[in-house]
C-alpha cells in the first residue's frame, strides 16, 4: 500500500528516531533540520495530559506570554466605548466598537485573531456566542480578554500571548514561533509555555500531569521531547 506522505516528508522522517525521546535542545536542533517547507513554517509544541476533560475540576485552559514572539502578527478587535474605547486604538487595536462590531460580525466579519471586551459589553458580546465560540475567539474573563486594563492586555497579546486549552482528549496544541526563529528563542518561548502549563495544573488531576512533550513544524514530523528534561525545563529560573 502506497504511503500517504510525499518523498519530502518520508526523507525528513527517517532523520527522526521515533524509538527515543531527545534532550530539548537536541529536538530543536534537528526540528529545524527537517523543516523543508519553502514559507516560515510555525512551530509548535504538543503536550499530552494525564486529564479526564470530562469533569470540571480537570480543565486547563489559560494563557503564556511568549518571551521571543509568535512571530506573527496578531490582529485584535475590542469591544468598548469611550475612553476605553480611544485606550483600545492607542495600544493598537485593529478595530473597536460596539453594536457596530457586533453588526458585522454577526454579518460575516472574522478578519481578526483575538477579541478583547471590557465587562460593560459583554451583554453585547454575549449574542455572538454562537459565531465567536466555536472559533475560540470568545472573549472569557479565565483568559484575560474581558477587561478593563485594555492597553496592558493589548501590549501582551501583541508581544506574543497565545491561549491555551486542552481538548477533548486531554491534548494541547500551542504555538510557540516559526521555523525561522533561533534555537535559543524556540527555547525560550518552549520552556515559558512548559512553565505555563505547570502553573496551570487543575485540582482535580491524578498522576502524571504531563504525560508526552512533542514539537512539529507544518508538515514536518513531530520529534519527542525526553519528558524529565521538558519537566526540568519549565521549573528552572
């Protein structure tokens, strides 16, 4: 039976040992040597979580300032109004509004990677739970975007804060820069989210918390991470 993946992906694939689990610095060293995408390939981490999403006490969603960046640049709406609304285009906000971002949202507008709303809007927001929410663009009090320190929350996102939430099967899917960046700053924004991740640890968890660490690039393959070194990683200072 024919492989499903192309001559690039298999060439790239048999220089990772899937048998073994590499130091971090070793995984993001030969990440970027089989990263053969033409365009600046985002990097991600994969994280699999000894949770049972199903009760509430074991959810983990929160968020982690990327000290090197996303490498992306991230477009944010607001909603607020008055002063508010003038700190929100100050500190870089693509759009800011009300029952007018509402208006065209609901009429199709989702030019936009983050919605932030101060808590005298939410009723306004509220309505769009049905477009907002299955894209994960909800703003949510748990993860900061339902402020009103618009310009502190603003700054972050735009110097790379990134989400994060497990799924249904206890997996998280973060990431953490582009192919292009230096090993020292993949590093770095690896060992922040492992950190993040950590902190993040619900209550109701039992054994092991973070079961597997994995990093992928678009189309390339994903390269284990040894997990007492990502752990020994995300607690150093």
């Amino acid at each position: 039976m024919a492989s499903s993946h192309g001559k690039k992906y298999r060439e790239a694939a048999s220089k990772v040992d899937a048998s073994r689990a590499y130091g971090p610095d070793e995984a993001i060293s030969l990440l970027k040597e089989v990263s053969y995408t033409k365009f600046d390939a985002t990097v991600e981490a994969h994280l699999r979580l000894g949770i049972d999403v199903r009760h509430a006490d074991q959810q983990v969603r929160s968020t982690v300032v990327l000290p090197a960046g996303t490498g992306k640049a991230v477009r944010v709406v607001v909603f607020a109004q008055g002063d508010k609304a003038t700190e929100a285009l100050a500190a870089g906000a693509e759009r800011v509004g009300g029952d007018d971002l509402a208006k065209d949202i609901e009429g199709g507008f989702l030019d936009f990677d983050v919605a932030v709303a101060t808590p005298d809007l939410m009723g306004v927001v509220g309505r769009l739970g049905r477009v907002l929410g299955p894209r994960g663009l909800m703003p949510n009090a748990r993860t900061g975007t339902v402020t009103f320190d618009i310009s502190r929350v603003l700054r972050e996102i735009k110097a790379g804060r990134v989400e994060f939430r497990a799924d249904r099967q206890g997996l998280l899917h973060v990431p953490i820069g582009k192919i292009s960046f230096d090993e020292a700053s993949i590093k770095s924004n690896l060992k922040a989210l492992l950190g993040a991740v950590a902190a993040a640890k619900p209550s109701g968890a039992k054994g092991t918390y973070i079961r597997t660490v994995t990093i992928t690039s678009t189309m390339a393959p994903g390269i284990r991470i040894d997990l007492p070194a990502a752990q020994a990683l995300g607690s150093s200072s």
